[in-house]
C-alpha cells in the first residue's frame, strides 16, 4: 500500500531533526518500531533522537548497542526538543498515553507523524498512519521501509521481529494473520536472531519478576463461573518482592492460559495511588468497549484505561461495570 505512506514521506522531506517517542511503559513493539525508524532516518541523513517518557525495561536493553534512547527530562531535553523541525509518535495515538513528553511536544507546537495499530477515540497528529488490522506497529514500519526500499541492517531486521513476536504474543494472539506470518519468514530469511531475541525477552526473567509472577497468580479473583479473572498489582506487592514496574510486561496476559476464563483484568497501581486497568479478551468478548467506558481504547481484544479513582476505589467501580458487561456476552458463549 504504497500510497498510504505519501503523506508520511512528505513529512519525512523537509525535516533535519526529529524526535521519535512512544507510550508510557514502552513494551517490544513499541521500541522496536522506533529502534527501526531511527537507524532508516540516521541512513538517509537525518538526526534523530528517541526519548520517552518512562525509562527502557531492562530486558529490552540487548536491542538498543548501537542506539541510545534516553528518559525524558523537561530541564535536560527542552533544548533537544528546540532544535527538532518535527516529531515521529508510534504505537500509541492518544496524548494522554504519551505521560511528560506531551507537554513539551504540545508547548513547542512539533509537527507530528503518527503511526500506531490501536483504535484510538482522539487524533494525534496532523498526519496519521493508523491500521487497526496490523498486528503490530512494527508490522507497519516494515511496510513503510519496504515501500521507500530501506537497507534493512541486522539492527533494523532484529528490531522488527520483536515488534512482531512480542505484540503476537509469540503469534498466538487473534491479531496474528497470514501477512504477519509472511513478514516474520522474510525477518528469519534476513537473518533475524530468533533464538537470542525469545530468550532475551521470555527467557530471562530476574528473580523479583519471578516472585511478582507467583503473587499475582495466587491472588487472582475468579468471577462469573470462573469464566473472568482479575488481580491487583500494587506499590506494596512491588515493595514485597523488590520488583520494578517494567518487570510486571507481559502479566496482563498471566489468565490466558487458564481453561474456561474468557475475560481478565489486571489493575496496576502507581506511585501516585492511581492506577491503570488492562483489558483482555480471548476472542469472544469485544473488550475494549468496555476500556472505551473509563476513557480508555486499544484493540477489540485487548485494551487499557488510565483511572482516575485510588486502587480500591478503582476496583470496585471496574468490577461493577465488568460483571454488568460480562453477562451482556454470557449467551453468546453457551
């Protein structure tokens, strides 16, 4: 789809100096998909530089040798961010998604590129590359970089195949199609490291992940004949195994593999005491529009909502409205 990409690269054209960020807690895909970006911009002469609003997990650091990507820092980057004619936002199109960079990003008035796979309420941008059918967004990036028949270096192949692998859930997710499949062979024929990237990623969790594992298995609530899931990740759990927010990518999906649960949420708290709820569906259930009901989004089957109610409060209210919404689809189900 070549045409897709024209306003993009007319973005592209005039610009010296960009800026590259991503959503809060950024995951696989979303660094992989700014990792691929900067390498094809730093090659055809830009200057580039990625800075989020959260820090880099540390089980993503193996892809970043050869690039550095810092935290942002209103005092140490407003200067950065002057000298920028233009900003690049993937994998996320909501501003509030964005955490502190926003503020200067909006102060600064950026001309901003969005490309993202979510479904999104709000628009972030003037322009947009939003394909809700894509299994990832470095699924997109791979479009483009074909289209503008990009050098695709070891960097940019290992890049893209953590997008793909971590955002299928290691292509076992509903978004997974044929096309994903395609890309991935033609990753692995580049030479993707498939071996190293799945044990960098699933392979090597720390002991206080480990722990943090455990814990919320254990105290997972069953509702609704056992057929929805929730559990609470909070600053005292944290505190209790000496886990590190980052290290909790991933547990959204920890009720998946349980028979007969169709519907799950994970509550995160924040050092502030609000907290987020993320939203999973093993295909049945259109969860996001529930998501969409505490000012969230994402895909059909997975989704997010920041909330503004302390843990407890939170809980309860979400509670409420995901048994109401649970029993809608109970029907459909039998």
């Amino acid at each position: 789809m070549e045409h897709r990409w024209s306003p993009f690269r007319q973005f592209l054209a005039n610009k010296s100096t960009i800026l590259i960020t991503t959503h809060l807690n950024p995951d696989g895909d979303a660094l992989g998909s700014e990792l691929a970006l900067a390498h094809y911009l730093r090659e055809v002469g830009k200057r580039v530089f990625i800075i989020n609003s959260d820090p880099l997990p540390h089980f993503l650091h193996f892809l970043t040798d050869d690039v550095h990507i810092e935290q942002f820092s209103g005092e140490r980057h407003a200067g950065i961010i002057d000298h920028c004619d233009g900003c690049i936002v993937v994998d996320v199109s909501e501003w509030k998604r964005l955490g502190e960079i926003s503020t200067l990003i909006k102060a600064r008035a950026l001309p901003i590129a969005c490309i993202d796979h979510h479904l999104s309420a709000g628009k972030l941008g003037d322009i947009q590359v939003l394909d809700e059918y894509a299994s990832s967004t470095g699924e997109l990036i791979y479009d483009f970089l074909k289209t503008v028949k990009a050098n695709f270096s070891q960097s940019v192949v290992d890049a893209l195949y953590t997008c793909i692998l971590t955002d299928t859930g290691s292509f076992k997710f509903s978004n997974t199609t044929a096309q994903t499949h395609f890309i991935a062979a033609n990753l692995l024929g580049m030479g993707a490291h498939f071996e190293r990237i799945y044990a960098e990623l699933y392979e090597s969790d720390s002991k206080s992940r480990t722990l943090l594992k455990g814990h919320l298995l254990a105290d997972m609530k069953f509702e609704c004949d056992d057929r929805f899931v929730w559990f609470v990740l909070s600053q005292e759990l944290l505190k209790k195994t000496g886990a590190h927010l980052w290290e909790a990518e991933g547990f959204s999906d920890l009720a998946r593999p349980i028979k007969g649960v169709e519907m799950s949420i994970m509550f995160s708290e924040s050092k502030d005491g609000l907290c987020k709820a993320s939203f999973r569906s093993k295909g049945k259930i259109p969860i996001h529009k529930l998501a969409e009901h505490f000012g969230g989004g994402g895909h059909k089957y997975a989704a997010g909502a920041s909330l503004e109610w302390p843990l407890r409060e939170a809980i309860e209210k979400v509670i409420t409205a995901a048994k109401s919404y649970f029993d809608q689809y109970s029907c459909s189900m039998i």
